[in-house]
C-alpha cells in the first residue's frame, strides 16, 4: 500500500479547520475564560460547529478514490511535518477517519449545546467548555493522524483531557480518585502502543500507516513479532476502550459532568480502541493469533459488563456497565475480522449511548443530582419527554427493530457465526438478552411506580450513600424539583436529545442491503476485500439468527417486567427493593474483585518496588554518585587552581618541561 | 670547506637553550624578550641550514615569515612593557601575575 500523495496539493485548509477550531475554541476560552463567563458555552459550541461544518464540506474529498499506478487509493492526505527519513507526520482524510470525524464533531457538538444547560450556574462553566473543546482536539488527532507516532499524540492527550473532565469536580476526593485512576489506567494502554511503534519501527523503518501495513502485507514482520506488536497495541485499546482486564476506571470516571460521560465515556474516546484495530486491520488480518485475542477479550468483556450492569444501582452506572458491554461487542466483530460490523457498531451506539446519557441528565438535574435509582421512580408522568427518549433509546440498545441497534448488534453477532466463531456468538446472544434485562430493570424502575425520592433511603437498604453513588458534594444547587421550574432554559437540553431520536431510530438503515448497503460501500474501500461476506459458512441464515436474539431480547425483557413491572413487583417496591439491596451477591457488589486483584498484584508490588527504591537505592545510590562526583569535582578544581600562579615565567618553564618531555618521547620511539 | 647539517643543528640547540635559560631565568622583560629572539633566531638558523641540505625553498620562505612574525611580536611586546612601566613605575614580569585569571 503506497503513500497517499494524490487528492490535495499544498494546504488543505477544511481539514485544518476540522483538526484546529476546537484547538482555538479551547484557547480563547482557556485563556479569557473568566471575563467570558456565559459566553464560553456559545464559542465552544461554535468552535464544534465550524469542525463540523468542515467535516461535511470535504465529505467528497474523504470517499474519493484516485488510481495510482497499480493501486486504486482513497481519501486525501495532507502531510505537516518531516523529521527524518520515514518519519513524516501528516493527517490522513478517508472513510474511517470519516466516520469518527462525523461523530466527535456532531454529537460532540449536540453535548456541547446540551452542556449550555446543563452547567449553567457552575461556577466552571468557561473552564468546562475549555476542557471539553480540548477533549474535541484530542480526539481528532488521534483519529485523523496518519502514522503511529501523532495516534500516540492524540491519544496521551486524549487521556490527559479526560483526566480534567473526570476531575472536574476537584472539590470532591472520588472525582479526583476516579480521574487519577482513569489516567493511570490510560497511561498503561499509551506505553503498549509505545512498544508497538519501537517494533513497527524497527521492521520497517518508518511511521506511517501506510508503510507499517505494506510491510505487513509483505510479511516483514515475523509471525512472532506481528503477534507481539498487535499485542501491545490492543494493550492500547484495553486500556482506553476499557476491555477486561483494564476496565474498572470506566465505571468510577461518572464521577464527571453527565455530558462528560456522554461524550468521552460514550460516543468517543472509548471506542478509539476499536478505531485502532478497525485502522490497523492489516496488522491483525496478518495475524490470526491477535484476532482470536481480541475477539475472546472482546466477548469476556461484553459478557461481564452486562453482567455487572445487573447489580448497579447508579443511573450513570448502569449505562457505563452497558457501555463496557457494548465495546466489547464492538472490540469482538473487529477481532473476528469484520470490521465494518465493528464501526457500524461504534456508529450507532455514539447515537443511542449519547441519548441514553444526556437524558439521564436530564433526570438527575432535574432531580437535584440523584442518581440513585432507588430514589426515583414513577417519573413517566413527571418527565414524559426523558421516559420516552430513554425508552427508544433502550430499545435501540436492546437490539429491538427496526432501530439502529438492531442492525447494528445484529451485524456483529451474525458475523462471528459467519466468520466460524460459534462461542462468540453464544456470547452474544446470551449478552443481547442480559442487555435487555438490565436496561428495562433501569426502565421499571426509574419510571414506573410511586416516586420515592422522599423514602429514607435506610428503608431500601441504602447504608453508604458515599458508595450509592450519590454524590457527596451537591455540584450546583439548584431549587425546585420540576425540571419545568428550572431556572435553566430547559429547551437547550431537551433539543439536542430530539436530535439524537433521529440517529437512534434511523442511523442503522445505513447497513441495509449487504454487499451494497451505503455503509459497506462507504468503508469498502479502507477494509477491502477484508469485510467481504463469505459464502454458505454459517449453520443458521441472518433471518433465523436475528429471531434468536430477538427472542433472547424479549425474554430478558420479560424477566425485567416480572421482577420490576408487574403490578405486584410496583406494589411493594421499597421493600423488594430493599430485600434485593441486602441480598445482592457480594462478587457482583464487589465487581468481580478486580480492583481488589489489581491492587493486590500491581499496586502494592510497585508500592514495595517504590519504597525499596526510595529509601534504599535512591539515598545510597543515585544520590551517593552524585555526591561522589560533586566532592571530585572540587577536588580538582583546587588541583587546577594551583598551577594558575599568573608567573609568566613559571608558565614558559611548564611548556619547556613539556616539549621536552615530547622530544624524549619521540627519541626513544625514533630510536626503538 | 663544507660544514655538515648536523652542525648547525647543535648550534641552533645550544642558542636556542640559551634562549630559553633567558626567559626562564630573568625577571627583566627586557632581557626575556632577547632570549625569545634568541630562541626565534634559533629556530631560523635551523631552517635554513636544512633549507640548504636538501636544496628546498621552503626552509627560507618560514625564516622570512619567522623574521616578520619576530618583529612584531617585539614590537607588541615592548608596548606592554612601556604600559606596564607606566603603571608600575619598575618592569618586574612576576608583579604581572595580578593579571591572573
């Protein structure tokens, strides 16, 4: 695969405002963000617009393919810097970079609207669109990069981005936790793709995607080092698309603004990890052993989160568990090899995660920042709009046609039979239904029944709010309970979630018609002939599967309506409630113990490592060279400082002595 | 009669010796001065014997650059020694070491 150097000559300046208007969005308010105040939402906003704009205006130029030679080429690419030989840095402009380009800047920009309402009032309200207009930035460089070394660029900022946005509430001890955590976490996956480029490096010697994957698809990689580099890159995707064992920071980092977790922990950053498989597919196609990794992590993951999205009692919780479980969806088609499956996956997810995110902002600000589900119910008849939006944004995620997660999870779970992975795919149905059955349990009860906000929450066996996820510290302070007595514009919350209705309902019709569905035609020409549908290798037609998922679906539904729904379940509520809270199992309060393993097989090892090294290498060791060297040094310098007498002569007699000295030298050289 | 290079050589040694004792020795910037001269004329007699035993003008194009390189390092020299007089009201090289670095 060559060099892209067709499609744009000079500076291409839409893809520079797609790449640098949220950079200077986030500077101007950065920088004036005080004497802004309750400007710095509309320039933020703006600055997402104008990228979005652009992105829209060079659509073209993306889906254009050019014929070079013997190769056909796609997308443009616009080429920044050169540091060498094989380390040119450029920005590369085709359907894949399309299709998330598309996404960070449009539902990025219907959160960041949403945001004007949601955060007014906050007293960071200029800092918040600074960060958030930063995060953009981020983001789009690791995706519109075209070599390994700027992905790594955006990707550290992207991690360093969503560390602010986490810990935006600095105020309050588990923001801070939850944002050094995810940072820690992240900064693990950006020392794996660290090592992934040393090993592309020293294969072949450059950078670029576009070298990288030549020489993958002339074999200079041996098997066992093209193992090792998709290795180290997935360590990359684990950590940022938080896949078991590197997940637990997803879940704590809703300690952000809602609309934080809309964008970072839902549409974007999370699936840049699926974004790193889908743009590397030549590296994984070239090694079968990589893809069964991913694949089974990817399937691991989707199981496990849906099952820890069983025992959670936060509203954002739950939906970051389903996130998890929705990646590693995403993460298993693309580690099965069908990669436009993953990234339709990723597509419409973006839609209904957001919605499902934005509106449960709707509830919690709208409930003075409870997000105990417990505390809520029978809020259908005082939030009609945030039920209805929650409820098809549910059944888009739950896999119900004809919405657009339907096809979308639909496509993954069809391809990994077709692709000979049957354990995946039992995987998968067992996931769609479990899905189905917290999602509606979420329903049932935040929206059916009597409300008991008012309830003491000792009565439904709530003990430690601090662990409840209420938060600690009421962010802003706000009067009244009607979302209507709100003293925010509610319109610029409620807008952008009727925008979203519109790619929740429709974005999966993309995918209609196989081989020659827009969707496959518009990534076709990144994947290949990689995504092509083989022939005749699955047992059971796509009609039949679709209907065992759909069934699996309904029955998870239908356990949620007996346990959560059903008069009787609505009835006594606070009681069920209660008995389910104390009897919850402790494995799935404690979330599988991973944190526990983690602190147990990493932390306190570095830990002893650290004060090891502390207190005994660093004292004796490095500080002992140091000493040593600073004690000689001296020591010469007064050696020195005596022959510097200024006598002239002294000085005349040392130059004799040492042309003397020469000439012996010489002489007996000469004479042997 | 003919004198052979090897004699010269030993002459131009012994003068430049006495050369060096000069400036090694005295305290005068005068008479150091003249024993760098010495040594300088030294150091002529040397390429111009050899210039002579291996019938090469090289030897006589470095006496000339010798001689026009002596005389103004003498020049320079006798400036310093006037200013420094000036100063010092006596020429003692050894009182010059306050010019350390």
């Amino acid at each position: 695969m060559p060099q892209h150097v067709m499609g744009v000559e000079g500076v291409y300046m839409p893809l520079f405002a797609i790449w640098l208007a949220p950079l200077v969005g986030a500077i101007i308010i950065w920088a004036f963000g005080p004497s802004l105040r309750s400007w710095g939402g509309p320039i933020g906003c703006a600055a997402i617009a104008v990228s979005f704009l652009a992105t829209l205006a060079s659509w073209n130029d993306a889906t254009r393919q050019t014929v070079a030679g013997a190769t056909t080429l796609v997308g443009a690419h616009q080429s920044l810097v050169t540091w060498a030989k094989g380390f040119n840095v450029g920005l590369l402009w085709d359907p894949l970079s399309l299709t998330w380009v598309l996404i960070i800047t449009g539902i990025g920009f219907l959160i960041h609207f949403y945001s004007m309402g949601y955060m007014a009032g906050d007293k960071g309200y200029a800092r918040f669109f600074a960060y958030m207009n930063f995060f953009v930035f981020a983001m789009l460089t690791l995706v519109l990069s075209d070599n390994f070394v700027g992905l790594l660029i955006g990707w550290g900022l992207v991690g360093l981005a969503s560390f602010f946005l986490i810990g935006f509430w600095y105020e309050r001890p588990s923001a801070v936790a939850a944002a050094t955590k995810a940072f820690v976490m992240n900064v693990v996956g950006d020392v794996g793709i660290l090592f992934a480029i040393f090993i592309i490096v020293a294969v072949v010697g450059s950078i670029s995607y576009a070298d990288a994957f030549a020489g993958a698809a002339a074999h200079k990689f041996s098997p066992s080092l093209l193992y090792l580099a998709c290795l180290m890159l997935f360590v990359g995707c684990a950590a940022k698309s938080a896949q078991v064992p590197l997940h637990s920071w997803l879940p704590d980092a809703m300690e952000g603004p809602t609309p934080v977790s809309a964008l970072i922990h839902a549409a974007t950053m999370v699936t840049a990890g699926v974004y790193l498989i889908a743009r590397c597919w030549p590296l994984w196609q070239g090694s079968a052993d990589a893809r069964e990794l991913v694949g089974i992590i990817g399937g691991v993951t989707a199981l496990l989160g849906a099952i820890l999205g069983v025992a959670q009692w936060d509203i954002k919780r739950i939906l970051a568990y389903s996130t998890m479980s929705q990646i590693g969806y995403m993460i298993m088609a693309v580690g099965v090899g069908a990669y436009d499956a993953g990234v339709l996956h990723f597509f419409t997810h973006a839609w209904f995660k957001a919605q499902l995110f934005l509106t449960a902002g709707l509830i919690i600000h709208a409930l003075n920042n409870e997000q105990d589900v417990r505390l809520m119910g029978g809020l259908r008849t005082r939030q009609p709009f945030a039920f209805w939006s929650m409820t098809i944004a549910t059944l888009s995620i739950c896999g119900v046609p004809p919405l657009a997660g339907f096809f979308s999870k639909d496509a993954v779970v069809y391809d990994t039979l077709l692709r000979g992975h049957p354990e995946l795919y039992a995987v998968g149905v067992l996931t769609a239904g479990i899905t189905a059955y917290y999602m509606f349990r979420m329903i049932f009860i935040t929206f059916f029944g009597e409300y008991r906000g008012d309830v003491d929450p000792s009565n439904l066996g709530i003990r430690h709010p601090e662990f409840a996820g209420t938060p600690a510290v009421a962010e802003h302070a706000h009067e009244g309970f009607d979302e209507h007595e709100h003293h925010t514009p509610v319109w610029l919350m409620v807008a952008p979630v009727a925008v979203l209705w519109i790619g929740t309902i429709f974005a999966g019709f993309l995918n209609v018609g196989g081989d020659s569905s827009p969707w496959h035609k518009l990534l076709e020409p990144v994947f290949g002939a990689a995504i092509s549908y083989p022939e005749g290798t699955a047992p059971v037609s796509e009609l039949i599967s679709s209907a065992i998922v759909l069934a699996v679906v309904i029955l998870g539904v239908a356990i949620a309506y007996v346990r959560y729904g059903n008069a009787g379940a609505l009835r006594d509520a606070i009681s069920r409630l209660r008995e389910e809270t104390v009897w919850m199992p402790a494995i799935l309060v404690h979330l599988f113990y991973f944190d526990l393993a983690i602190d147990a097989l990493l932390v306190r090892p570095s830990r002893a490592l650290g004060f090891l090294f502390g207190q005994l290498v660093d004292p004796l060791v490095i500080d002992g060279t140091v000493r040593e060297a600073r004690v000689s040094a001296v020591w010469l310098g007064h050696l020195f400082r005596s022959f510097q007498t200024g006598l002239v002569r002294a000085y005349a007699l040392t130059i004799v002595f040492g042309a003397a000295a020469f000439i012996v030298y010489y002489a007996i050289v000469a004479v042997h | 009669m003919q004198v052979a290079v090897a004699n010269y050589i030993a002459l131009s040694a012994i003068i430049f010796m006495i050369g060096v004792g000069g400036v090694v020795a005295r305290r005068n910037p005068l008479i150091m001065l003249m024993g760098i001269e010495l040594m300088w004329n030294a150091a002529n007699l040397a390429f111009i014997a050899y210039a002579k035993a291996y019938m090469s003008n090289a030897g006589h194009v470095f006496a000339f650059l010798v001689i026009t390189v002596a005389a103004a390092e003498a020049a320079i020299g006798l400036a310093i020694i006037v200013i420094v007089f000036r100063r010092a009201e006596n020429v003692d090289v050894d009182d010059v070491a306050v010019l350390k670095g």
